[in-house]
C-alpha cells in the first residue's frame, strides 16, 4: 500500500491573511527535516508567499517558516532560468500549467513555457538533490536569490560551485545567527555569465564574490548537449564546513532517483505507523495528509560532525552545544494534540525533543514558550508544562528530567525581567490567584493556561517526591474557580479590586480572552472537568450549556479587536455554532459531553466535524493548521481517542473513523482498533470490548494501549441510551480530591 500516494501538500494553501482553510505551504521535506522547500508565488505576500491560484513561480524557495504570522528565516530562492537576465521577483516570473507542477512530500517537479526549462527536487534532511533540464540552452543559467538582511555569495567556477550565508530573519535570534549554503554543479560554470547582485534593487555588481545587504548571485551553466544540469545543495545553521559535510554525508553521489528512494521509504515508514482500513478515497487521502502535517514540525535543528557527534547552534546563546535541538513550534498549538500523538506513535522522538526544549532552559535559563526560531513569545501561557508533564506521566525517557523540571518549576515561581520569557504578570498571579483583567491583556487565557499549567507541574512534582512542590501548585491549579462567573455561566474578567469586568457580552471577543470570547475561552480547566461541572449547575445544566454553543447562530461582535480577524470569519462561515474548531481553545469542546458521562455527543459533533470540515484538498482545513496541531485532531479522531487532559496518561473515549486502524508500535506491539458492524454513516457505538472483554469507562490509559491492545467498537445506528457517571468517567481533579479525602 503506497501511503505517499494519498499525501496531499497543497492541503490548506488556499489562504489569505482575512480567511484560513490552513494557513499551510506545500512542504517538500524529510519528515521533521531541517530544510523545506515550497513553491513562491507572490513574494510580496509576506508570509503568505504561496497560493494555487497565482499559477506563477518565482522560484523554488528553501524555508523554515513555521507559520505566515510567525514569517520566515534563513531563506532563500532558486530559480532555474534561459535568456535574458531578469532578478527582481516579478520580473523572473514564470507561468506554469497546473498539471505540470508537481508537488509531494519526496518530490517536487515544475516546468516553464518561459524559460523552456524544468525543475525537479528530492530532499534531504538539510540538503537536496536538483536537476535542472534546459529545452533551449540559450544563456542557462540558476539564480539564488536571499531576502532582507545581511548575506554572502562566493561563485567558484573552478569548482563549479556556489557558497555564501543568510542572516534573513523575522524574530528573535542571536546576532551570529546564520544559514550557510554550498551548491555543487555537475557543469562548468561560465564566468563571464555568472555575477552577483545587491540590496532591493537586485543590481548586478560585476563581481562574482560579494558581502552586504541582500547579496544575491546568479551562475551562468556550460549546458552538456542533453542540456540536463545536476545539482546539488546543502545547509547548515554552524558553518560553511558544516553545510558542506551535510551536503557530502546525506548526498554524496546518490542521483536523484536513488535519493527519492530514500525520502520515499523514510515518509512511508512514518506514514505507515498507522495503517487504515476504509471504502472511503477522500478519508485516506485527508488522513495521511494530515498525518504528513504532524510529521513536518517542530523542525530538526541539529545536525551531525564528521565524527558523528550530535551538535546544534543555539540561538540564544550563539555558541555551538552537543545534544539536540528542535524548533518552530508553539506550545500553546502543538501539546494539546500533536506531542500526545508522538508519546503513543513516536516515544523515542518525543524524548529527544524534550531533551531539546530543557537544552533551551540550559542555553538561555528559561523554558521555550514559541520557537522560531529562538523565543517568540507569542500566545498565552507556559504550555510546556503540559507538553513536559504528559510526556514523564507517560514513561517517556530520554531527557534530563531534574533539569526539566527545575526550568518548569522556575517560571511557575520566578518572574522574568525581560517581560519575553516566563509568564506575564506572574507576580500578581501569586497575589491574587488569577490575573487582573484592568492590568494585563487576555487576562482570562493567560490565568486559566498557568492554572492548567500548575497542575501539570504538579504531576511531575508528585512523581518525583516533591510533595510540598506537588500541594503547592495543586493549590494554585484550582484557582480557575475564581474567574468563573455562576450567574453568567462563564469565565470572566476580574479587575485588581474583585470586580466582575463590565459590561460583559458573551459574543463580544478579545480583551481578556485570546482570539475568542467567553463561549471559547470558558472551558480551558482540561484537568477539572467535574469541577467546572458543578460551577455550571451540575452535568444536565452543563449538557445545556454545550448543547447551546453547538447549535446556536455563530454570531460574534470584533470587540477590542476592532475589526473582523480570520478566526471570527472561519466560524461563522460554517454552522457549528460558537465550536470554532478553527482555533485551539475549542478543540476539547466536542469531548466535553464524553468527559460529563454522554459519549453519544461526542460521537455525534467529533465525526460531523472530520465529515464537513476537513478534506485533503487546497481549501480542506477549517483554520491555521498550526504546525501539526490541527492535522492531529484529525488523526485523534479517526482513531477514536482524544488526549483531553495532556499531564494525565489516558484518553477520552470518541468514535472511529474506519473499519480498522493498526498502530504500529514502536516497542514492536501492535493497538488494533476495529469498528464491528461498521458502515460510513455510523457515528455511534454501543459497546466496546478491550482485549475481548467489555469495557464500560469513557476513558482508557496510555499504559494498556502502549503494551498493545485491541479494541473493539460496536457500532450502531442510534446513540446508546445509558447514563455514565461515577469512575466510569475520564480523570478530574475534583474526583482525585474527594478520593483522597474518603476515610
């Protein structure tokens, strides 16, 4: 079974800055790799540089951009090009027929009527293979073009080869940051036809060697008479040498086909951890495409010395480290679905990842909240302590786990001075127990993210024996009670003084709440659920309360935003009420009713969702994909399980998508999961049986699934009339208590 072959790149490319269906780009990479390459089609564009639509190609652009709001870095364009020399963007432009553009993960091939010229290219983990094939050899010739910010090209015709840097980038990174490149030819290089260019202006200099502002180059090809040209491209973030080695050590003499052999073989075993069983063409395809997608991030950024030695730049220090590093991600996306996933797919990369993450906390003395690729500071929260917790709560291994702890411990407790890392108005959180709406911006996201935070270090601190760390922080976790409004139904502002935020308006956004309002942003206390419940009024008044945001007019007011933002255009384009899967806050919501004792519900509103929202195709997302996080809701729910609580090691109960899915484990085990009496239009089940034995909780650990399991879910026509309640139900904090308080 080709997996590869469902593996839609262009998946949610269909994105403008008003309006996501993924805010994605048609990645060719190794899976977790290093350098990506994707199409440009509109540089102007900013972070939305590619779209299907545009049917231009500026050039094959080598990117690290993890999202179009968090742009790029160390970037750079190649462009195969004939004729007359054209350097600036628009004018080196080439249209191109849809059908002659072919995008995969492993591979990537274009052909331009303008320059009579194709482009092909297979990559590796921090290089690539190219091959140029010229129809017409007038005036051959590659262009790499940098982007803002210093850089260096050095054409070597003797060579025949191209090297130079760029320092281009959009956020925070240390002031020797660099992304170096060599480029091999198997062609002369024509001196005389070959140069570099300078600055916004792309003006030749008559030099073939340069340093500056923007600095780009352009080489001239001794075409051979079949007029095919072999190339061949590493990079590196240490050095020039560095960047050379890479290129030598991943591609050495392997030709283009031989390297695809290997980038194909590497995507289907990643693809085929989890192999599904189905009638249904599209389902595969958006499966495994979203499958790709939490394989692309966060981004490998170490690399490997001759002597084999595990190195990496960081960039917060400048200085080169041993160990691991991973980066472009946001923790506040990616823990509450995609590392989840990893801990049952991947353990082993998910070890060296936090491994990574507490050699950032070494680095810089902090804990990474959003990397791209040094702290970015964006979104509310320290949801590494989730990512970090639900990992040791699982078993994973392969990090300093005193080390990791002491950096989650640190800013749950120590402020930051540079208001960039750590958690904002950390020391008014310990005074008031929430944070003051009239003193800090998305007061109720933040507040609620360090509560779900404390309870996740706390975890941590109970099964390393630190009982009062552990009493402390549990303390802290229930504080989300004081934000709750019983007379309105939700979490509210509250000012410095105990003060309720007035005027209040269920539907209006922003303010204290991030990106969404109070039928969003009420619902973010995963570790307390029966808790939240009896603020609410009890299970019957909280299955109202979700029932109404389900069904409801997606109606919002722009609020303090004071204009329409994408997310409020993304929920409102679709009928699923004030459930915008299209943000992260809400991708819990439809698991709720499971986590209360009624599964039907989540049966109902989890396969609706995958059914109407999601498709493999340039407009298949309901929102910014987000570096793997929404693309692994999809996975969680085709499999029939849901990671509710990360920091707890089990999950939530929801309906399978297939007739069968088998996980390949990676102790060598396998997790079946079946659907008996399984027809497409059958969301609900009645039964489940657990290694042939019934099972009647809505919940189910991560310990018997990664020793290998077989779950079979009886599917029917009609929800199950029973009532769930009591230990059947999913973990929460109010339980834990009130059992620990039995005589």
């Amino acid at each position: 079974m080709n997996l590869l072959s469902y593996v839609n790149p262009l998946q949610g490319t269909d994105s403008v800055f008003t309006y996501s269906n993924g805010n994605t780009l048609p990645l060719i990479a190794r899976p977790w790799g290093m350098a990506s390459w994707s199409p440009q089609s509109d540089e102007a564009g900013a972070g939305w540089f590619f779209h299907p639509s545009h049917r231009r190609f500026q050039g094959l652009r080598l990117t690290h951009q993890p999202s179009p709001w968090i742009r790029d870095y160390g970037h750079l364009i190649v462009m195969p090009q004939s004729g007359p020399l054209y350097l600036k963007p628009d004018a080196r432009a080439a249209f191109y027929r849809s059908q002659e553009m072919i995008v995969r993960p492993d591979y990537f091939r274009i052909r331009l009527p303008r320059y009579q010229a194709s482009m092909e290219l297979v990559p590796g983990m921090r290089s690539a293979r190219l091959r140029f094939t010229f129809e017409d050899g007038q005036d051959a010739r590659i262009v790499l073009s940098p982007f803002e910010g210093n850089s260096s090209i050095r054409i070597e015709a003797d060579g025949r080869r191209i090297t130079g840097y760029t320092r281009a980038h959009h956020g925070e990174a240390h002031p020797d940051f660099a992304m170096y490149f060599a480029m091999d030819f198997d062609c002369g290089i024509v001196p005389d036809k070959s140069g570099t260019f300078a600055g916004d202006d792309y003006a030749p200099t008559g030099l073939t060697e340069g340093a500056g502002e923007r600095i780009g180059g352009y080489v001239g090809l001794d075409l051979p008479a079949s007029g095919i040209v072999n190339a061949r491209i590493g990079t590196s973030f240490i050095s020039l040498e560095q960047a050379v080695w890479n290129m030598e050590s991943e591609i050495g003499g392997f030709s283009l086909e031989q390297l695809r052999e290997q980038t194909s073989a590497e995507w289907e075993r990643r693809l085929g951890t989890i192999r599904v069983e189905g009638d249904d063409t599209e389902a595969l395809r958006t499966f495994y495409t979203c499958l790709y997608r939490t394989c692309l991030f966060p981004r490998t950024w170490h690399e490997y010395k001759p002597t084999g030695e595990q190195v990496h730049f960081s960039p917060y220090d400048g200085t080169v480290h041993a160990g691991p590093m991973y980066t472009d991600i946001g923790f506040w996306d990616i823990y509450r679905t995609s590392l989840p996933l990893y801990s049952l797919l991947f353990p082993s990369l998910l070890g060296e990842m936090i491994e990574a993450w507490t050699n950032v906390y070494k680095e810089s003395g902090w804990m990474p909240k959003w990397m791209s690729p040094a702290e970015r500071s964006a979104m509310p929260g320290t949801l590494i302590d989730a990512a970090i917790a639900d990992a040791y709560v699982k078993g994973i291994s392969g990090f300093d786990v005193q080390a990791a702890y002491e950096g989650l411990r640190k800013h749950a407790l120590t402020a930051a001075a540079d208001g960039v890392h750590g958690r904002t108005g950390l020391k008014d959180y310990l005074h008031f127990g929430y944070l003051p709406a009239n003193l800090y911006h998305e007061s109720v996201n933040n507040a609620l993210d360090y509560h779900y935070g404390d309870f996740c270090i706390a975890q941590m601190a109970k099964g390393l024996g630190r009982e009062e760390d552990y009493r402390v922080f549990m303390d802290r976790a229930a504080n989300y009670k004081r934000l709750f409004d019983t007379n309105t139904g939700f979490m509210r502002g509250v000012d410095d003084q105990g003060k309720w935020q007035e005027p209040f308006d269920p539907l209006q956004w922003g303010d204290p709440y991030c990106e969404g309002g109070a039928w969003q942003c009420s619902w973010a206390v995963p570790h307390d659920i029966a808790g939240l419940t009896e603020l609410i009024g009890g299970s019957e008044a909280m299955i109202r309360k979700l029932d109404e945001l389900m069904t409801m007019a997606p109606a919002f007011r722009v609020g303090s935003y004071r204009a329409e933002i994408h997310e409020m255009s993304e929920m409102a384009a679709v009928d699923f009420g004030q459930f915008a899967i299209s943000n992260q806050p809400s991708f819990h919501i439809p698991y709720m009713y499971a986590a209360i004792g009624k599964p039907a519900s989540t049966q109902y509103w989890v396969r609706k969702t995958m059914k109407e929202l999601f498709g493999s195709g340039p407009d298949g997302l309901p929102g910014d994909e987000d570096n793997g996080s929404l693309g692994a809701w999809y996975i969680w729910g085709a499999i029939g399980l849901y990671p509710f609580t990360p920091g707890v090691p089990s999950y939530v109960l929801g309906s399978p998508l297939f007739r069968k899915a088998t996980i390949q484990l990676e102790n060598g085990r396998t997790l079946d999961i079946g659907a008996e009496s399984y027809r497409a239009d059958r969301v609900y089940w009645d039964k489940l049986l657990v290694n042939g034995k019934p099972w009647e909780a809505l919940s189910i650990s991560h310990e018997l699934l990664a020793s290998g399991a077989d779950l079979r879910f009886h599917m029917a026509d009609a929800p199950a009339e029973r009532v769930v309640s009591g230990d059947a139900l999913p973990y929460s904090m109010k339980n834990e208590a009130a059992s620990h308080n039995e005589p």
